[in-house]
C-alpha cells in the first residue's frame, strides 16, 4: 500500500464518497482548482475537469474516455486537472498570480472509480465541472456562495 491509499483509507467514513466528504468533497460542493489538484495528489485519486457539462452529467469517465481515445488530449473536452495546471503555468507564468487575485472554483460532478486497463486495478476518481467564462464573477466570493449553497 502506497502513501497516499493509505491517507486515503484513513479518513473517516466506509465509502469513498463518505470519505471524501469528510473533507469538503462531495456533489454540488465548489472547490478552489489548486486545492483539488491538492487532493488528488495526497489522496492518490485521479482528478478529471470537464468542460462541457452534459458530458459531465450525463455519461461516465469510461464512456468519455473511450469515445474520445483519438483526439489529442489538449483537444478534449476534459483533461486531469494536474496535465491543466501545469499546461496553464507553463503558458502563463503568472497564472498562479492570478488564482491567487481570482481563485478558479470548479464544482464538484462525481465521485467514483475507474478500471485502469494499464494495471488491471481500479483507481478512485473524483470528476469536476469547469465554470464557463460567462459564469466567472470576480465581484462574488466563491467560497461563501458554495457554502451558501450547502445550508
């Protein structure tokens, strides 16, 4: 067992989703990019970020991941959020700056696991809904409107 199953194993809860829970992951939640970047690198669970939100709600990883096997992974309507950050900061050096100014706050779709054909095991998957430019506010607090959203 590796570190970051064993973290994994130690919160509190019986299921991954109750475990996640326990630490403000969970359906509907909004959470800061950088901090579930953060997550899924503790935790070892794999961290997706779509882009179109009927593929999203709709359909599974699986499903997404087989019907777009071919297309270039920058060309993709999601993308693991860890291959995001690091296209984003290499593109843009000041993009760290400005999460810091604007923190980008993605919304939270599932929870769950996915068959890794590579290894013949089962990884845990958290998949996260991207906010659309439209949608970005810089005048209205993220956090409270996600903690709002959960009373």
């Amino acid at each position: 067992m590796d570190n970051t199953e064993a973290a994994r194993n130690a919160l509190r809860g019986t299921t991954l989703s109750e475990k996640l829970a326990s630490i403000g992951i969970e359906h509907g939640r909004m959470i800061e990019i950088r901090n579930l970047d953060a997550v899924g690198r503790d935790y070892g669970i794999a961290v997706f970020l779509f882009f179109e939100k009927e593929l999203a709600t709709t359909r599974t990883l699986a499903q997404v991941e087989d019907e777009f096997r071919q297309v270039p992974e920058y060309e993709r309507p999601y993308v693991r959020v860890d291959r995001f950050l690091r296209f984003t900061q290499e593109n843009d050096p000041s993009f760290s700056r400005t999460l810091d100014e604007f923190p980008l706050m993605v919304e939270i779709v599932g929870v769950g696991e996915l068959h890794d054909p590579a290894t013949g095991r089962t990884i845990p998957v958290i998949t996260g809904m991207m906010p659309f430019l439209d949608e970005f506010d810089v005048d209205i607090d993220p956090v409270a409107r996600s903690e709002e959203h959960h009373r």
